[in-house]
C-alpha cells in the first residue's frame, strides 16, 4: 500500500471495522509492533480489549503500522517504511499510532484503536484531522498490549468524533483479571450517552503552555476552539502548571528505563526474529537485538540502561519518579478548581518526512503537550480545531481528572456538534 | 553527565546491542541528557515514592490447564517439540 | 601460622508449596514432561503480566513469623535485570529495595544466626544440556515458581552451625507447610558467603559465593574447603578475589565460575506491572495466631500431655510426617505409648526401608491393631504380620481373618488344646508335676503350636498352670 497504513490486512464484511494498531495482540493474525524482530510472531492470543471488542460486535479489518514499538513521533520508525499523512504525502502521519489516525482519516475502518506512552493517539490524530483518546491509566486493560513503557502505555481509540471514540471506550473498558494495574471503573466513568453539555464547565488554559516555540497558526485555532467552549457556555480562564517545563525530561527518562527491561525479552530464544552469523549465546543475543531492532529503539534502549544502571539510578530515575509525582500533584490541585485544562496537542503541524530522526533530542521536545498527561494518567483527547493556510490539520487537547473520562470526552462531543472544526 | 564511548560499551553489554552502533550514538545521547538537566531544579521534598503506588490485588492460589506445548512452541525459532533450543549457556 | 577464624552468610532459596505458579495459574508439580506447564506469562511472551499468587505472601509471612522477622506491611517488587536463557523477560521479578520481612533471628542453641530479609521472587527455568546437538535445552516448567529468599547476616562461625541452621530451618519450613525442602528436588537451595579473618580482627575479609551445593555433607566439605583455599592464599601473602564458585561434588572442589562481565549491574527498579502489596496488621495477626504448630510445641505437649519420654518426643517429631501420623492414631482414642512404641518402631522401620518419608498406612488402620492387641484379640507377633500386610492400604479385620491371626480367648478351646498336649506328653506332665518347673515353658509351647497360634499366651499360661496343678 504506497500509504503504507497496514502491516496486515485482514478482510472483513462487518459493518463496524476496527483497525487495530499492530502493537496489540490479535489471536491467530500477525503481530510485530512494526518491528522486524516480530515481523513473523503470531499471537496465540488476544489482547483483552480486542476479545471485548470482537465480543461486541466490532470485525478486525486490519493491523495498522507503528513506529518501532510505539517508539517514535512521525512513524519513521517503522520497520515496514513510513505511513504518509492522508492530507499531504510529503508529511508524515504523526506517530507511533500512525497507520490508525491514518486509516480512520481516509475512512478504512469505523474507528481504530491505537495506543498512548507519551501522545501516540492524540498526536497523530492532530496531524491528521482525527479524534483521538487517551483513556485513564487502568481503565483498560493492558493484556495483551505489546509493552513499551509500563506505567504509561494506554490503549484508546481513535474515530472521526468523539461520539465514535466513546462508543469504542464503551466496548473495551473495565478492570481486567488478567491485568493487576486495571482498575475498578466508578459509577459515572461513562453516561450513558453523551449529551454534550458543557455549559457551566470549568476550563483552564495553562500559561506555561502557550510559550515560545508554539506555532502562531496552531495557538490561533486553539484559542479559538477555547473562545468556542466559551460560546458554549464553559467558562474559560487562564491558569499556570509551573512544573510543565520538566516533563519531557521525566518522561523520558521513565519510559526509556522501563522500555529497555520490556524490551530485553527480544532475545531470540523463545519467538521473534533469531539473528544470523552467531558462534555462541552472547553472539546470539547480539546479533539478534542489533539487526531486530531500529536505531532510534536501540537508542532508547541504551538511554534507559543508563538511567537505571548503578551510580545514575538515583540522580535519574528515583529522580524523575519523583518530579513526576509533582506533576501529578500539580494536575490534582489543578482539577480541584478546573474540570479541564486546553492546550494544543502539538506545537506545530506534521512535520515534512525526513526531518525530524536526525535529531532525536528536538524531536522529543514535540511531545511536551501530550506526556504529562502520560505521567499523571489522566483521559485526554485531540479534537480537530481547524486547519493552516496549507490545510494541514490541527488538534486541540482537552484534559480530565482522574477517570473523569465521560466528561472529557462529552465535552470534546459537545464542541463538535456545537460547530466546532472537524 | 557525558556519557563516554567506554560507558557506552559497558551499556551495550549490558543490554546486548551492538557495541560499535552504541558507541556511534554518543553525541545524541549526550544532547538528550543535557535536556535531563532540569530535572534537578524541580523540589522534590515530601515526596514518598513507596506510598504512591495503588495496592495489588491477590490472584487465588489454583490452578487452570496450561498452554498447549505445541502452540508454544510453534513461535520457537529452534525446538525438537519439546523444547527451546539455544547455543550452549556456560555457566 | 596466625589464626583465622571462618565467618559464613547463607542465602537460602525455598521453593513454596502452593498449587500455582507466583505470578500465573500454571501448576508447580514436580517433574512432568518438558513445557507442559507453561503458559504466555511465564515464558515471557509479548504483552503478558504478572498476576500475583496470595498463598504465596501468605506463606512468605508465616516463614517470616516463625524466623522471628518484622513483616514489611507495604512491600514491593523489584524487577531483576539480566540476560541468560533461563531468564525468559530477561529479568526475574524479585524484591530488594522493600522485601516482605527484615530482622529475623533463630536460636542454633547457644547462638542466634540474624536473618537480614526474607524476600518473594520467581524461579528461572531449567537449562539442559544436548550433548549430541552441542547446545542447551531449555524448559520452561520450572520458571515462575515461588521462592522465597532467606538471607541470613554473616553470623556463623563453623560447618557445624550451618548444619544446625539448615536441619531447624527445614524442619520449621517443612512444618508449617512452607515448602517440603527437598534438595534432592531443588525445592531447598544453599549458596554459601565464606570469607576469613585473622582471630580478633574486626573487619570482614573477601568473601567468596559457593553455588552448586546439592546436599548437608557437600556444603559442610564445601565450607572446609573454601575455608583452607582461602587461608592458604593469604599466607602465601595472596588476596581473595570476590568471585562466585561452583562446587564439584565429584573432585571435592570448587572452581571460580567464568564471569562474562567485570560485574553485573542489575538496574534493579520497581516493578511497575505490580502495585504494592500492601498487607494490613490485622492479616498478619490473624497469621500468627493460627500459625501450625511447630516441632518444638509438639515435643513439648507430647512430654506434658502424654507422658512421652523426651527421646520419644524428638524421635517422633524428627519428620512432619511421622508427628502427623502419630496424631492422628492417637486422635482415634488409643493410648499415645503405646502409638509411640509402634510409630518408633515398625512405622519407622518401614519408611527407612521404603526409603520414603511418607507414610501410605492409615491412621485408623494402626489403632484398630493397637485395640485388638490391647483387646487381646491378636498377640503380637500376629499384629506385625498385620501390620506389614496393611501399611500401604487395606482393611485390618479383613486381614486377620483372611490370615486366620484371630487369638482365641475362649477358655473350652483352649483348655481342649490343653487337655490334648497333656495327654501325649503324659511324661513331660509327670515331670513337671514331679518339681521340674523349666518344661513349662516347653509345654506352652506345645499348647500354642496345637491351637495354630490363636491361643493367647496369658491365657495358655494361665489355664495350663491351673490344670497342671489339679491333682
């Protein structure tokens, strides 16, 4: 496919097509977390949110590309080639949940699940003119969810609307026996129907967020998608996040740590891709990992055996654990006074193919919208607020409490059927 | 915190990646610490990371039927059927 | 030649008794078929996490309890990074910087050996090796096991003391259901920290890690070994390299293990696909007060309540199994001496020849001997004949029966034998009557052999006295 979109394709007659991004396990169907070292691995089982989805109607009609792993931020990284953005092919789709926000723009599927370390749903779904939702840390299930960073990964869907992220969140969520970090849902997690409501809601716009280096075009789009919910009857107001700044860093130096453990299971003993031209065990290893991995997952890989290796665990890891817990603090004392926070998902439009791997330290710092949310697990969504002088998409994040996700995404329901951009 | 080509050795070992491709990656790796830096300049006092994890929940200690040994090792890269071949651990 | 004295730390693996692997529902049965008790979890594939088993902290708990630990209410896992076969996510999930119990103590006699942590983590698999193929096997069965880890404070000072800590330390784990401590089946597992000093020295010397040590004997010649290795080395004006060394039952030595690395950096980090186990005092109580009664309460209330000998109380109480036992006849009703004649003597027989330290006979099999022995119903002789044909399963009256072993105590058929045996030995009769009292015994003899072994002795005595002596 020139786009690019799936690994697998899978053909269906259902009448709700879901794609699903290659990093989750689908039963008797390839997986390979868009990876050569599992370009072959099929699952002998599905991942949880998949049975629940199948069981309730939903028909796979395909495995979507990734980047490495979930590891990257425009789907360059993928083993399979890049998948191309559907409103310009010289740009890329966004990333690590490239081929669903893709999929789901081009009308392939109904709705697509795709999954969330540090803003793999809602950055791609922002790139590409789609709804994308991260759900609360635990509302759903990780079983069966290839890992890349543990107490951050999150599936979620992604759709058209919000209407169609809710009715996939509906059919998946719930704790899960299989899954000790899932939780118990409370009572108002989903209504029983979005209403889209949001007359009287609070909503705060951190300051810290609208600083240098955020594109005048895309600030203008979410300041109007923040006049619009004003309209509507929230009342918006300014606010600050003084720990924001520190983000990035705390981010990555978790997910890297946890990544390089998950990912030292890829040995070639058990499944996966086994390296060629090994003389013994040790060669094995390394032969293996070095030509089944992707430069920027080996990175990442080596970073996180840093942080975690002995002399440096406690200036970086126990370090940035902690910083993270101040971040969550911060969102806390934050949704005592504000049912939302809006900022941008992104601080540019898709970049153009090719630009951004070279400079992986750059490239991280694109993703300060979407990773505090990761560290404090909360539900956020990318909505559509309008388009460039190019027409390139951008997307605007609305942020919840903790499992406060009903209202987040009736909320972002809300702002769509009252007008707001598609 | 430079990250040294003799660290990046010792961390390629570590992590059984390639030696010469890990070393070859210093400059971005020290770029991306450098970024690290700030999270020195955020107060941390008060924090108890073993209080902030949620408590487990305990599985029942019984038994249900294991995997089929056959579909397990049908992902095996080298088996007999019975089990998962490797070159020669020394110990 | 100065004086050295030998200082020892144990670290202990104990493979729990609980149905189900620590985190998956895979069964923990000893030796079955290669990767047939396996599943995605325990053999490290894509997307699986850990569940954890409760009867593993609760067992965890009650070893920690009986070793005299404080129990860490809020405890976490850690993960254990390193690449080997054995290893399928490439990292154990284990406990270091929050194990479950700290700051234990046991009583050797005269002694307390610290215990520095008790702490949960999972077992690896098993690596065979192929000759023919030149390369290792691996097997998953064993992986996900239960263990705990004791790890003692360098307080032992001799083999002997390890020896003692080992056999109370089986016993007490054996006792409360912890584990059966085999380690013919490596459900019990000893690697021994040895370094030496100069007597009176107060820092500790270089400490060398002994692995591979399968039995009591091998890690007491182990220590011995190790200890003269390391001496000779400092006379020599040497220095002790801190290296772990694997022990070779067959040439009496062990040999430093080839390290891959200059040293193992395991990145050790909480796991974070576990949340805190987090334990509340009132579980722990409730743990303690029903704690199983350990060998020390049993030997104690044997003496009290039962009038046992101390010897009787410790050879009874040697072996769980054969305390249980014990119990449960006496718990039929029938006197505990009398049990404990029988379980010293021909339960004990048995197993050692059998070699097994179970026990198939039922318990209400060996009272019902005991009451018909006491009843008079089958003599002796005749009740270890049952006993041989019952221990590994039967019905006991059944076999007297079938064996004709039932005593007779009804005078007319004893006095009929009588009758008979004085009639054709009239002049063994007129001896004894004569005053040569010794051909009693012969003529009871007779009397017995006449009525096939079904008189009961007292009985023959008795009667036979009494006719003898009627004019």
């Amino acid at each position: 496919m020139k786009s690019n979109i799936f690994i697998t394709q899978v053909p269906t007659e259902g009448t709700k097509r879901l794609a699903v991004k290659d990093n989750i396990c689908t039963k008797g169907v390839r997986t390979t977390a868009g990876s050569r070292i599992l370009e072959h691995f099929v699952p002998p089982y599905s991942a949880t949110a998949v049975d629940r989805l199948m069981a309730a109607g939903w028909s796979l009609c395909g495995k979507t590309n990734m980047d490495e792993f979930g590891m990257g931020s425009t789907g360059e990284t993928s083993f399979f080639g890049a998948t191309v953005n559907p409103v310009d092919p010289s740009r890329v789709a966004g990333g690590s949940s490239s081929g669903s926000a893709a999929a789901v723009a081009l009308g392939l599927c109904d709705a697509a699940l795709g999954t969330d370390t540090g803003g793999s749903i809602r950055q791609p779904a922002a790139y590409c003119g789609v709804t994308g939702f991260k759900p609360s840390y635990g509302a759903v299930s990780r079983w069966g969810l290839i890992a890349y960073a543990s107490s951050l990964d999150q599936i979620g869907p992604i759709g058209k609307t919000a209407e169609d992220c809710y009715q996939v969140l509906r059919d998946m969520c719930g704790q899960d026996e299989r899954d000790m970090t899932s939780r118990a849902l409370p009572a108002d997690f989903l209504p029983e129907g979005l209403n889209g409501e949001v007359k009287g809601l609070r909503v705060g716009m951190p300051r810290e967020c609208f600083g240098g280096g955020l594109d005048s075009e895309v600030e203008a789009a979410v300041r109007a998608c923040g006049a619009k919910f004003s309209d509507l009857g929230a009342e918006v107001s300014d606010c600050s996040m003084p720990s924001f700044s520190a983000a990035v860093a705390a981010y990555y130096v978790i997910a890297c740590a946890e990544a390089s453990s998950n990912l030292s299971r890829y040995d070639g003993v058990k499944y996966g891709f086994r390296g060629e031209g090994f003389e013994n065990l040790n060669e094995m290893y390394v032969n293996t990992r070095d030509q089944g991995f992707g430069s920027e997952v080996q990175r990442r890989i080596l970073l996180g055996t840093f942080v975690l290796s002995s002399g440096y665990y406690d200036a970086y890891y126990k370090r940035a654990s902690a910083v993270r817990e101040v971040i969550r603090r911060e969102f806390a004392r934050l949704f005592e006074e504000y049912d939302l926070l809006l900022m941008p998902t992104t601080p540019t439009v898709a970049p153009r193919l090719g630009e951004s791997l070279s400079d992986p330290a750059t490239m991280y710092k694109a993703d300060l919208y979407t990773v505090p949310v990761n560290l404090a697990g909360l539900p956020a969504i990318s909505v559509p607020c309008g388009v460039n002088r190019d027409g390139l998409p951008i997307g605007a994040q609305l942020i919840g409490g903790f499992m406060k996700d009903g209202l987040v995404l009736n909320a972002a329901y809300g702002f769509q059927q009252g007008g707001g951009a598609k | 915190m430079e990250l040294t080509k003799e660290m990046l050795r010792h961390l390629a070992k570590l992590s059984r990646l390639d030696e010469g491709a890990a070393m070859g990656m210093e400059n971005d790796l020290n770029r991306i610490l450098e970024d690290m830096k700030i999270l020195e300049s955020i107060d941390i006092s008060g924090v108890d990371l073993l209080t902030v994890k949620e408590a487990v929940s305990l599985r029942p200690d019984m038994v249900k039927p294991s995997f089929d040994r056959e579909l397990l090792l049908s992902c095996a890269p080298e088996t007999d059927g019975e089990g998962y071949f490797v070159p020669k651990a020394v110990e | 030649m100065r004086q050295y004295e030998t200082v020892i730390g144990l670290e202990t693996h104990v493979e729990l008794a609980t149905e189900s692997k620590i985190f998956c529902s895979c069964s923990t049965k000893f030796g079955s078929e290669a990767n047939t008790q396996c599943c995605p979890v325990c053999t490290g594939m894509p997307g699986t996490l850990p569940l954890l088993n409760r009867q593993v902290v609760e067992l965890a708990v009650r070893a920690g309890l009986a070793l005299g630990c404080t129990i860490n209410l809020q405890n976490q896992f850690d993960r254990k990074n390193y690449f080997y076969p054995d290893l399928p996510k490439a990292y154990q999930i284990s406990q270091l910087y929050q194990p479950i119990c700290i700051n234990g103590g046991v009583d050797i006699g005269g002694k307390t050996i610290g215990i520095h942590e008790i702490h949960m983590e999972e077992d690896a698999a098993s690596l065979i090796h192929d000759p023919f193929r030149d390369c290792s096997k691996v097997d998953y069965n064993r992986c996900g096991v239960p263990l705990i880890e004791i790890v003692t404070e360098p307080d032992f000072r001799s083999a002997e003391e390890v020896q003692t800590y080992l056999e109370l330390l089986k016993q007490r784990l054996v006792y409360l259901g912890v584990s059966d401590c085999k380690m013919q089946e490596g459900s019990l597992r000893v690697d021994v920290n040895l370094s030496v000093r100069p007597v009176g020295a107060e820092e500790l010397g270089t400490r060398t890690e002994m692995k591979n040590l399968n039995s009591f004997k091998a890690i007491g010649r182990a220590i011995d070994y190790e200890t003269r290795r390391q001496i000779e080395l400092l006379e020599e004006g040497g220095r002790v390299v801190q290296e772990t060394r694997r022990w070779d039952e067959n040439k009496d030595a062990s040999y430093a293990m080839r390290s891959k690395e200059n040293a193992q950096d395991y990145r050790y980090f909480p796991e974070p696909d576990l949340p805190l186990v987090s334990l509340t005092a009132v579980y722990v109580e409730q743990l303690r007060s029903n704690q199983p009664e350990l060998a020390e309460a049993k030997r104690a209330r044997y003496v009290a309540e039962w009038g046992l000998t101390d010897y009787d109380a410790v050879t009874i109480t040697a072996e769980k199994s054969v305390a249980v036992f014990f119990e449960a006849v006496v718990a039929q009703g029938v006197p505990p001496k009398e049990t404990a004649n029988w379980v010293m003597g021909q339960v004990l027989r048995r197993m050692k020849e059998e070699e097994s330290e179970e026990i198939p006979m039922e318990p209400a099999a060996l009272a019902r001997i005991i009451e018909l022995v006491l009843a008079g119903k089958i003599n002796r002789t005749g009740a270890v004949t049952v006993f041989d044909g019952v221990f590994g399963g039967g019905d006991v009256d059944e076999f007297v029966a079938d064996h004709g072993l039932e005593q007779v105590s009804d005078d007319g058929f004893i006095l009929f034998c009588i009758d008979q045996i004085m009639a054709e030995q009239d002049t063994v009769v007129a001896e004894y009557r004569s005053g040569k009292e010794k051909v009693f015994g012969f003529l009871v003899g007779q009397v017995m052999r006449k009525a096939q072994g079904k008189a009961a002795p007292e009985k023959v005595n008795e009667l036979l006295k009494e006719r003898l002596n009627q004019p």
